[in-house]
C-alpha cells in the first residue's frame, strides 16, 4: 500500500506520460496533437519536481530555523524545460495557422488526402 | 543588406573553429567555464578532439551554405520572409554550435531544442504546402526525442546529483547495475536516436529534406544528423562507457541491426523515387546507417569509421543539396520526369553531381572511399566477412540510384534538341555565385579523397580517446 500511496507522484506521472503519448498518436486533429504532445511534457516537469522534493527541507534561503535546504537545481531545469516547451508550443500552433490557412482544414487525414489528390 | 551580415558571422565562426581545432591538436582540451563558475556547479565548455572536429564540419558547411543562399532562396523562399530565413539560419548555427561545445547535458538540451525549432521554423518556409506538414511531423517527433532525452538527463541527476559531462563518467561508475541508470541510457539513446533518424524512427527524415527550401535541406542534411550522432558518442563514450553500455547491455547489437537495416531500406527506397530530393533524403537515412554501423563495431577502426563518415556524407550530401537547388533555381522542378537532357544546359552542376555520386558511391580518389575503407576493414579485424559484403552492397545500390539521375539528366537528350526555338533563356548555367560554393566542396570531396591525414588523423585520435573511457 505504501508502494502505491507514498510514490503518487510518480505514478501520476506514468498516467500522464501516457495519455500524452496516446493523444499524439491516436487523434488525427493537429491541435490535439499539440495538446497531447503539452501534456507528455508536463508530466515530465512533475517528474523532475518529485525528484526535487527533499523530507523537511525549505526553500534555500539561509534561515536558523531550519538544516536542510532543497535545492534549488531540479526548479530551474523545470523552468528552463517550461520555457522550450512554450516555445514548441508557438511553433507548433503558428504551423497549424498555417496549414489551416494552405489546406481548410487540421484533421491529418483530410490533409493527407488532399495531398495524395494534387 | 541582412545576407552581407550573416555571411561575414558564418565565415567569422568558421575562422574560430578553424583556430580551435588547430590549438586543441596542439594543446590538448580547451575548458571554459562560462560565467567564472567552476565545473560542476556552473556550465563548463569543453573542447576536445571529437567536438573541435564536429564544430569544424558545421562551421564549413554553415558558410559555405550560407554563400551558395544568396541567388538560391530568391526562388524559394517569399520575399517578405528572407530575413526570417536568415534569423532561423544562424539561430540554428547557434544551437548546433552550442549542442557541440557544451560540457553540460542539460545545457545540451537547451541548445538541442533551440537548433531543432529553428529547422522546423526553416523548413516551413518551403514553397510548397506539404512543407508545413512535413515541418509540423518533425516538430512532433522531434521534441518526442528531445523530451525522452530531457526524461533520460532526469534520471541521470537523480542518481548522480550532477549534469556536468566529466562529473556524470565519475559518479556513476558504482551505480551502474541500478535500473534507474539503465533506464536513463534507454531514454537518452532513444531520444537521440529519434533526432538522427535511425532506422526505425526516420519517418520525419523524407519529408522534412524533400518540401524544404534546397539551401536549408542542404544545410539540415549535412550537419544536424552529424551533430546529434555527436551527441550520441558522448553519452555512450563519455558518459556511460563502452564496458556497460557494450558488454553489459550489448547496444551494439541493436545498432548494427538498426544499422543494416537502415542501409538496405534507405538505398532500396530511394531507387524508387521520381522527386531527387527525396531520393537523396532516403540516401541520407542509408548513410546515417554507415555511420552507426561504424560506431557499432566499437573497435578504433570501426569508430573511425563511423566519425570520419561524418565529415564525408557531410561534404557529399551539401554538395549533392546544392546541385538541386541549382538546377531548381533554373528549371523550376526536381522530377527526375522534368529534367531529361538537363545536363546539356548545365553541364557544371551536373559534374559537380556526378563527381559527388561518384564520392557517396565509394569510388577511389573520392571522400567516399575512405569511409566505406575503413568500414570494410574494421569488418574484416572481426572476421566479419558478411558484413564487409554488406557494405559494398549497400554501394551497389548507391549506384543504382546516382546512375539513374546521371542517365535521365546526362544522357537522354532534351525535349528543346530537337527544336532549338524552344529552348528558353531560363535553360543555362547556374549562376557563379552558386556554382563556386558547389565547386569548393566537390573539390574538398576529391583533396580529402587523396590526402586524407588531416581528417583520418583527427578521426583516429577522437576514436582512440573515446574508447579510453572504460
């Protein structure tokens, strides 16, 4: 039982990891896609944070109070990692703009039948 | 105007890598730590062999690219979105140099991503519509590879408590039997192999060279494999270790699979394609098959091999690029239909072609050659005589598809022979500007064909040391 509560964490991110990859692959809708491609990302900033938390630890600002600080490294990777996942997010939509814009639509197999036509 | 500028940083960069390749074969490593901060809390830049090496090939084939871009994108790319182009370009030489360079895996990363959004950024800006598609299918399964590499990094910093480079081989030498650590080898090969195009994750690869503009399917085919297959050899070499990642986990069974079948497929493919870019997107995942094939034999020859592939399917495939994006820029198409008896208009591009087919063939005198040697010969060391046959079968193939092109293009005569008022001013020469970028690597094909020490030697070294890493 303590397996399954006390790494939580880590199981939710399994799930996540795994709808996000089952999003990217399984919808035909571009947008979704994009959605399912956030999702798979985010479940790997949790991932990171979970590996970050320290029992009893504080925020690494120097205090008499406390002996054990968290560091601070795994919070910045995750933003740093937030920061190119917001960009491939712009990226991605500004392509669909694009692509709705060229073909009248962002279902995949509708695209891909209008390029099998021409 | 905005081309002057991004030429002088592009030949600019090229005089630095120059210089650091010369002081790293003199000196030994370069280390810089960025900020002041010593390794291995700060970010480290760390220069040996293997990267002064790598950094050298994207540095050449960045400018000269960037010299052939001038005449080429004016008929590919949107006049209002030219100095988009040239933003993207050298924000991907960025991210390429930074990947290079860096002794920090997350540091890697960052610099991953900003080269990979920047080519799919490129890649969109292609005339055709199916360039958005083929860019939005890279996007996804790219940043699928860079996330499954950032999945990989975490496990590493959760065991290691560290990401510099040097640090990672030291820690995690008692660790390795752990699952965690098994675990973020999986990841990070995986990751990685999904941004290089290995066998089975290549499906992005076609698509993406063919609809692109021909100076970025130039410049993407010759330097962002090479340069995660850098990143490849770091993580396997310095990081992990041939011990654990050969002998425990026997890895290279699995390249050489992927390997052989990335060879047989890409070339077999690519013999059927009408459009030549395609074709030779198709001949590319053959040749990054070459490569990993190389690496796979981890014997010094054999990695020899697969480093010094890396210069050498550089050079050719620029210059095969480069040859396309010429005869688009006069004749509008690259169906191999469209293009009988071209070579009769544009008979300098079209040598430039042959002499670069007869380099990715493997002929003797060529860069080709050398790779395709040392291959074979790390094959026979094994006794592996099978796949030495392997290897020059796989040139058979190249054969087959160079020679159709040669045959349609060269051989068959033009529509416009018989009559000669139809042919129209467009049907000539490329212009100089694009044929002496295209020249100077068809002649670097030919002078490291013959005088090979320069690159054997670096190859040789960086071979040598990687496999130092117990």
């Amino acid at each position: 039982m303590d397996y399954i509560l006390g790494q939580y964490n880590y199981w939710v991110v399994i799930v996540l990891m795994m709808i996000g990859f089952y999003i990217v692959i399984a919808h035909g809708n571009l947008v979704k896609k994009l959605i399912g491609l956030n999702i798979f990302q985010v479940s790997v900033f949790i991932l990171f944070i979970s590996l970050g938390y320290l029992k009893g630890g504080t925020a690494p600002i120097y205090s008499e109070a406390y002996t054990a600080y968290a560091s601070p490294l795994p919070h910045v990777l995750i933003l740093t990692a937030i920061v190119v996942g917001i960009s491939t997010t712009a990226l991605g939509l500004a392509i669909v703009v694009r692509i709705h814009k060229s073909y009248g639509s962002i279902e995949e197999d509708k695209i891909h039948m209008m390029d099998q036509d021409s | 105007m905005v081309w002057y500028v991004v030429l002088a940083v592009s030949w600019g960069t090229l005089l630095s890598a120059y210089q650091l390749l010369m002081q790293v074969l003199e000196q030994g490593e370069i280390i810089y730590f960025l900020g002041g901060w010593a390794a291995p809390w700060g970010i480290e830049y760390r220069l040996d062999i293997l990267n002064a090496f790598v950094l050298m090939i994207v540095a050449s084939i960045g400018a000269i690219v960037m010299t052939f871009a001038k005449r080429s994108i004016t008929k590919e790319i949107a006049r209002d979105r030219v100095y988009l182009f040239y933003t993207a370009y050298l924000l991907n030489l960025t991210g390429l140099y930074g990947v290079v360079v860096t002794g920090d895996v997350f540091n890697m990363f960052v610099f991953i991503e900003i080269s990979s959004l920047s080519s799919y950024a490129m890649i969109s800006l292609g005339r055709e519509r199916q360039a958005l598609m083929a860019a939005y299918r890279y996007l996804i399964l790219g940043t699928i590879g860079a996330t499954f590499f950032l999945i990989g990094i975490g496990f590493l910093y959760a065991m290691t408590g560290t990401l510099n480079i040097v640090d990672l081989r030291v820690r995690i030498q008692d660790l390795e039997d752990t699952r965690t650590v098994i675990t973020a080898l999986a990841f990070l090969t995986v990751g990685i192999s999904l941004k290089f195009a290995l066998f089975p994750l290549h499906a992005w690869l076609p698509n993406a060279y063919t609809y692109a503009p021909s100076v970025v399917s130039a410049f993407l085919a010759s330097t962002t494999t090479k340069v995660y297959i850098y990143v490849l050899l770091r993580i396997l070499f310095s990081i992990f270790g041939t011990t654990f990642v050969f002998d425990i986990i026997a890895l290279d069974w699995i390249f050489l699979a992927s390997a052989l079948l990335a060879i047989f497929s890409g070339s077999i493919t690519a013999i059927y394609q009408n459009n030549i870019k395609r074709m030779l997107a198709w001949s590319s995942i053959a040749q990054i098959g070459y490569m990993i094939l190389g690496i796979s034999l981890v014997s010094v020859t054999g990695l020899l091999a697969g480093i010094i592939h890396l210069f050498n399917h550089a050079i050719i495939k620029a210059a095969l690029f480069m040859c396309m994006g010429c005869i688009f820029y006069r004749f509008d198409s690259v169906q191999l239909s469209d293009l009988k008896g071209v070579g009769r208009y544009m008979p300098w591009t079209m040598a430039a072609f042959i002499i670069a087919g007869l380099s990715l063939i493997g002929i003797p005198l060529t860069v080709g050659f050398i790779s395709k040697w040392y291959l074979v010969m790390a094959a026979i060391e094994r006794d592996w005589y099978w796949l030495a046959f392997a290897v020059l079968a796989g040139s058979l193939l190249a054969i087959v598809y160079i020679w159709r092109v040669v045959e349609v293009t060269c051989i068959q005569s033009a529509p416009a022979k018989d009559h000669p008022e139809a042919r129209q001013p467009h049907m000539k020469e490329a212009p100089l500007s694009m044929l002496i970028p295209l020249w100077i690597l068809v002649i670097a094909n030919i002078y490291f064909g013959i005088n090979t020490e320069l690159t054997v030697d670096v190859a040789r070294q960086s071979a040598e040391w990687l496999l130092g890493f117990k």
